[in-house]
C-alpha cells in the first residue's frame, strides 16, 4: 500500500508569485469553481494551398469543474479530449470564448504569463512520461523546482526526495529513467509534477500503457491526492477508472455530450 505523505505547505509561496493578470469579477463569483470554461471553440487552420475550409476541433465548449473534484474526460480518438485538456492547460489558445483556471483569464495571457502559471499552479502528466533521459529521477523531480525558483538552500533536494518516498521510489533516486519500469517512471511523473504543490492535476491518459495492476496502483495515487485537497482532471479510455470518479465528462466530435456524477 502507496504511503501517505503530507506534501509540503508552500501555498502562500505560490500564491504570492502568481502570474501578473488580473482578476475579474466575473472570475471571483465562480466560488468554488476552479476550472471555467465557456464558449469555448477552436479552429484550426488548413495547410496553405489546400483549399480545405478551417477544421473546428471545439464546438462552444462550457465546463465547470469544482475544487476538489477528481473529473474524467472520455471520448474516442479524434472527439477532442486532448484538445480540450490543451485549453484548459494553456498549452494552446482558444479560437473564441473563456477559459478561467484558478482565477486566472488564460485567453487573455500572454505565452510568457502562461509559462510561469503553469509552473507554480498546474502538474501535468503524460501517458508517455517525458523524463529527462541524462537526469537522475532525483533530478527530474527537482527541475520544476529549479527553473521556478521556489525552493532554495537545498531545499528542491529534500522536497523531492519526500515525493519519491511518497510514490515508493526513494531507494532508486539516483537512477537513469532507462533503469525502471514503465509503471515506475509514471510514479517518478506524477513525483515530479507535484514538485511544485499544484492546486491542479491534469493527466492525459495516465495509465494508457500501463498493466491493469501498475494503473490501479497510479489510480490510488490519484484517489489519495484528491483526499489531500488536490483537483483532479485525467482523460481515460480506461472505463473501470472512470466508473469511480467523482463525475465523468463525455466529449463527442468536439462537444460535450454528458456530465454524470458518480453514483453515492
């Protein structure tokens, strides 16, 4: 059983350094809603010469998603989820509407502001992992904090060893990602994308290659995250873990076609 770790209290560190844009008082009605989506629509544009007319991937998305929530986003290949999940992280631009995430107008951002927010407030995970191949896992889990600035002193060194310990992986710090398991650098991604205590988890198909017993043991992970105050969003084809969400967001040909809360 995954040990559990209280992650280091730097909230108002974080909180103090956010991105320079300002809040509205449209983003300070929304309560408890952290994640806000409205109108949202994104084109993309045909290669030039083709003549083809501009693909829409995003037909007027609005979304909601409540602090705390740990939410899947499903859907078959082509219907938008991670296009969808792009938005949502900044990672590309809205074609029309909002998108609000922890008060912040990222339609408004420049690429610059959206760098720096996604480094202090959003952990993003991959189902490929991305681990540095030349770093140590200690050293991957330690480069958010690094090119942040918000551990000092030695501190990134002491954070990172308490998040491999948390995902069993603190006797193998100062291994290359080549010398561990698939499950094991998925454990040493989601180490790393807590380095810098995100309000926000965004996972894009998480265990997509991994076995059914190394996905429970990353889904437990995410259960236990979402119990310590963490929100949660994870784009899944793995239907018995989106069965046991809080609420499940199905997306089809670029649109939101159902919003089920778990059942009690």
């Amino acid at each position: 059983m995954l040990r559990k770790r209280l992650f280091s209290d730097t909230t108002a560190a974080v909180s103090s350094e956010r991105s320079p844009t300002s809040r509205s008082s449209t983003a300070d009605q929304t309560g408890d809603v952290l994640i806000r989506l409205r109108g949202v629509v994104k084109r993309y544009q045909a290669a030039a010469g083709s003549g083809a007319p501009p693909f829409t991937a995003l037909h007027g998305i609005d979304l909601d998603v409540q602090r705390g929530e740990f939410v899947a986003v499903i859907g078959k290949s082509g219907a938008g989820k991670t296009t969808l999940i792009n938005m949502i992280t900044g990672v590309d631009h809205v074609s029309e509407g909002e998108v609000w995430v922890d008060g912040q107008p990222l339609h408004r951002m420049s690429e610059n502001q959206l760098c720096q927010w996604r480094g202090r407030r959003l952990g993003i995970i991959y189902q490929s992992f991305y681990l540095m191949p030349s770093l140590t896992l200690l050293q991957n889990v330690m480069l958010p904090m690094d090119l942040c600035g918000l551990y000092r002193n030695g501190s990134s060194e002491k954070r990172a060893m308490e998040l491999l310990d948390m995902v069993e992986l603190a006797e193998h710090a100062h291994k290359l990602p080549n010398a561990i398991s698939g499950g094991q650098q998925q454990r040493v991604a989601i180490a790393r994308a807590l380095a810098n205590d995100p309000p926000i988890i965004v996972a894009d198909e998480p265990t997509g290659r991994l076995d059914s017993n190394t996905a429970e043991a990353i889904f437990q992970i995410f259960t236990r995250l979402v119990d310590e105050g963490k929100t949660i969003l994870m784009v899944t084809h793995d239907r018995s873990i989106a069965s046991r969400v809080s609420r499940t967001v199905r997306i089809a040909d670029g649109r939101i076609i159902s919003s089920t809360d778990a059942e009690a």
